[in-house]
C-alpha cells in the first residue's frame, strides 16, 4: 500500500513541478553569482551543468588539476583567502567526505566556505534522486515535457 502510494506521488511530478525545482535550484545560483568569488568542483562536467543554470562565478576543477589535496588546497588559500567559496562536489559518499575535509582545511587557512549553499543545493538534488552534480541539466529535460 505505502509503495503504491509512493509511486503514485512520483508520478505526479509533472512538468510545473520541475520548473519549480528549477525555479528554486536558479536562486541558489543567483545567491553563488552575488556572494561568491569562487566555486569548487570535482570535473569538466560537473563545470558545463553548473553553467547550464547559468553559474557566472569562477570555477575550479580537483580532479583536473591532478594536484594532491593538501597543494590544491594551499593554492586556493593563496588565492582566495578571506573570500568567500562554494564547494560543489558530488553528493555521494566520496563527494561528501572530500568536501568536508576540504572545507576544513580551507577555512584553517582563512577561506570562508558557504557550506549552507552546497547543503541546500543538495538537499534539492538528492530529493530527486540525484547526487552528481553533472546530472543537474536532467531537471531541466524533466521541465520541458
């Protein structure tokens, strides 16, 4: 009865639905674009979704800069000390767990990290089952049907 039910609900996400999710997930943006100097992601195509919802802020890659944390960390330190930064890795474990060390090795250096921005982000994506941050641009297919 419960999963009839569940079923049911999802099957009421229509296309009002997403563009509200959409909606939402363009404020979140429009709040990085004004109070941030700088957005951290894992890869390219973590980059190319986050300027399909018309991220503006500066992105920098992890995973292509092929530098260990600790020298990937020391350079964003140099760089963007007392600014402010969004970290926007993926939403599965390893995504998680590196953002949170991350986040911390970053503010010991005197960057300020917006964490409230990457859990409300998050909070959207995984309720719709999505935690890459590369698969944001399928909400937008979902809005258009």
């Amino acid at each position: 009865m419960i999963i009839c039910k569940v079923l049911f609900l999802r099957h009421k996400k229509g296309p009002k639905y997403y563009r509200e999710v959409i909606q939402t997930i363009s404020e979140l943006i429009e709040k990085i674009n004004e109070s941030s100097s700088l957005v951290l992601v894992e890869g390219e195509n973590d980059e190319r979704a986050l300027r399909m919802v018309r991220l503006k802020t500066p992105i920098i890659t992890f995973c292509d800069s092929k530098m260990p944390r600790f020298e990937f960390v020391e350079r964003i330190a140099s760089g963007y000390a007392r600014s402010s930064v969004v970290i926007l890795f993926d939403y599965d474990r390893e995504g998680t767990n590196v953002a949170k060390r991350m986040t911390v090795e970053l503010e010991e250096k005197g960057v300020r990290v917006e964490r409230g921005l990457r859990e409300k982000l998050g909070e959207i994506l995984v309720r719709e089952g999505i935690r890459r941050v590369e698969e944001i641009p399928t909400i937008l297919s979902k809005a258009e049907f």
